[in-house]
C-alpha cells in the first residue's frame, strides 16, 4: 500500500512543477513578475485597475 501511494504521489508532484513552472513563463501575466516598490506603485495601480473585468492575482511574500 505504502508503494503505490509514492507510485502516485511523485508523478502528480512532478507534473505540478511542470504546471507551476509553464504558469510562471506563460500564464495570465505572461511571465512578467513585477518586485513593487515606491518607484513603481503607481504603475502597479493603474495596471490593477485597468484589469478590472479580469482575473487579478496579488502575490505578497515577506522574509520574515
């Protein structure tokens, strides 16, 4: 029993890798990731805005 569940698990987990990594270069952003800062918050604003009848996704990381 223990066999199959990592016969499943490692398939499944690689193929998320694959999805995470093609969503990093190809999804709704079109690989564009942005690091927001003072310089650039406006820009993000008006960006996010214009977006509005769509999907938006936020992503806040924080190192601590």
């Amino acid at each position: 029993m223990e066999a199959l569940k990592i016969k499943y698990v490692l398939p499944l987990a690689a193929f998320i890798a694959v999805l995470l990594v093609s969503w990093y270069f190809w999804g709704p952003a079109g690989g564009k990731l942005t690091a927001l800062n003072e310089g650039n918050f406006a820009q993000f604003a008006q960006e996010f805005d214009r977006a509005a009848n769509d999907e938006r996704v936020v992503l806040l990381l924080s190192p601590t």
